[in-house]
C-alpha cells in the first residue's frame, strides 16, 4: 500500500477559512464586550490569527 502525501496546499486554505471565521466570531464578541481586559485579549488573539493567516498566504 503507498503512503500518500497530504497536500498541504489544501490544508493550508482550510486553516485560514477555520481563522477567518474565528476572526469574524471574534470581532462579533469584541464589539459587544465592555470589559477592558478582555477586550484587549480578544485583541491581542485577533491579532495572532491576523499573523497565522498571513503566514499561510505567504507558503
């Protein structure tokens, strides 16, 4: 039996569709959130994700 390989191409666009709606959902809940630390958390995860994509886009 041959080993396929993954195809990272096609994973890689899943992560980032998998981001992009966490960063939607994000952004929902920030826009609603009047707690000063936890605005700042969801901006500094928002901002991780920012990065994730990007670094994906750039493979």
């Amino acid at each position: 039996m041959q080993k396929t390989e993954p195809d990272y191409s096609e994973m890689s666009q899943m992560r980032i569709r998998s981001c992009e709606r966490e960063l939607e959902e994000l952004q929902k809940t920030r826009n609603v959130l009047t707690n000063p630390t936890a605005r700042e958390a969801i901006d500094k995860h928002i901002e991780n994700l920012r990065q994730e994509v990007h670094q994906l886009k750039i493979l």
